[in-house]
C-alpha cells in the first residue's frame, strides 16, 4: 500500500473516532447548548470521514480506546479541558493535511474549515466549573503557600510526624472555612447571586490540597523525609493544576508554574529558616 494511501486511511479513522468521541460526550452533556454544539462539531467530523471513505473505498471502523478515554477524561476533567486539549493535538493534524494537499486540493479547504468550526463552536462552550476557576485559584494557592510554609517550620520546630501532622490539620481545616467565608462575603459584597456556590468551591479546593499536603506526615515517621514528599506533592499539584488552566483558558503554562512553585517553595523555605531561628531562641523541643 502507497504511504499516501496509509496517510488517507489514518485521517480517515481519525474523523471518525472523533465523531464518535463528540456524540458520546454530547451524550453525557446536561446542559442542552451545549451539547447542541458538541452533536453540531459531530456531525461535521462523520461528514469529513464520509468524504475521505469514497477516495479510500473502506470502511474504517474508529479507535475506541481513545474514543472512550476521552470520554472518561470529560467526566473528570470537564468538558472544555478535554475539547481544548483534543483543539491543540489537532494542530498536528494539519501538516498531514499539507502533505496531501497537492494530490486531494479539498484536503486543505477541510483542515481550514474544521479548524474554523471548531474553534467557533468551543468559544461557545460554557462550563460552570470554569465560571468559579478564580476561587478555585484563590483556594488552592493559598493553601499551598500557607500550609507548605507552616508546615516547614513545624517540622524544625516540632519533634513527631503526628504532632506536626496535627497541627498542620487545625491550621489547614481552619484556614479552610476562613477562607471560603472570606470569599463568600467579598462575594457578596459585590453584588454576586452565587457567593455561596464561589465560596464552596474556595473551601473545597484548599481541603483537598490540605490533604494531599498533610498526608506524607500521616503516613510516615520520619519528618524531614515527609517535609521533602510534601514539598514533591505541592511540585505535582502546581504542575497539573497549571497544565489544566492553561488548557481549558489558553494561558501560558510555563510562566504560571513557575511563578506559582517559585512564591510556594519561596515561603516554605523561609518558614524553614524562621521555625529553626525561633527553636534555638526560645529552646522549645517538643
């Protein structure tokens, strides 16, 4: 078989596990707009699949694996971060595209099309986990500055794994429902008709980063060993976090990670320094 026939046969496939991949996640969709414009994207992808099967000649049938792993990654990650992401590897598609343009000249005018619709279409999309992305921010690196700083200095400046682990729990579940009451008020202050909902998502996101981080020393005896799995757990979270954000907003990745790891890691080693300046000024050896 002609490479360019193999070329032709991928593309093929890729359309239409791409239609089935729209149609199953339309399927999942509540919000009816939404999935209008999912089963809209849908029906363009089977009818450039149509178009590559009469030059193929085949019936090619779609990669499930990926059609359901998409599907799986929409139910946790949300629906705009799975689109924009499957939006950014599609990029790649386009130099096929290119390479096949002389022979098939419709190839181009389709790659453009898709590209357009599609990007049309996702700009349409609105997914209310993204409305509250500012308080999950706000939830989220506050705990990691605050907890990953207050946990270094407990540990230089506390003896036991459980006695910091405690205490990096009243001070985390506390800061907790400070924090999502804080975000609630200014909320409301402002005139918003959901500050309860943007402040539940505050809450909720500073508890389960309060977790992750206070969890090493749960599990293990050895402090300073905890303190370096945390700080390695507080690396993924800003990590996977940005990567989110910057798919789903189309921000710059690099630039927030950094900045987030540098202002967390920053605090947590001068929280550090402080907790054992203050262990030998008060000789406190608990």
């Amino acid at each position: 078989m002609k490479s360019t026939d193999k070329t032709l046969l991928k593309i093929q496939q890729n359309e239409i596990t791409e239609f089935y991949i729209y149609s199953k996640i339309a399927n999942i969709v509540k919000d009816e707009p939404n999935k209008k414009i999912l089963l809209q994207i849908a029906n363009a992808e089977k009818a450039h699949a149509d178009y590559w099967e009469k030059i193929t000649g085949k019936n090619i049938k779609p990669n499930m694996f990926n059609v359901y792993f998409r599907v799986f990654l929409a139910k946790v990650f949300g629906l705009t971060f799975v689109l924009k992401l499957m939006e950014k590897r599609e990029g790649t598609g386009s130099k096929i595209y290119e390479n096949i343009s002389e022979k098939y000249p419709e190839a181009k005018k389709i790659s453009e099309e898709e590209a357009d619709h599609e990007k049309a279409l996702l700009s349409m999309l609105d997914e209310e986990r993204l409305k509250y992305i500012g308080s999950i921010v706000l939830g989220l690196n506050d705990a990691l500055v605050e907890l990953t700083g207050a946990l270094a200095g407990f540990t230089l400046a506390l003896g036991k794994t459980k006695t910091i682990s405690l205490a990096g729990l009243v001070t985390g579940i506390s800061a907790a429902f400070s924090m999502a009451a804080s975000d609630y008020l200014s909320s409301k202050a402002e005139g918003d008709a959901d500050a309860g909902k943007s402040a539940i998502y505050t809450g909720v996101a500073y508890i389960i980063t309060v977790i992750l981080l206070i969890l090493p020393f749960l599990l293990i005896n050895y402090k300073f060993l905890s303190l370096g799995i945390t700080l390695a757990i507080a690396v993924l979270i800003i990590f996977f976090f940005n990567y989110y954000i910057s798919v789903a907003k189309d921000l710059n990745f690099k630039r927030r990670f950094f900045e987030m790891a540098f202002i967390s890691l920053g605090v947590a080693a001068f929280s550090f320094f402080i907790g054992w300046i203050l262990k030998i000024m008060l000789k406190v050896d608990i």
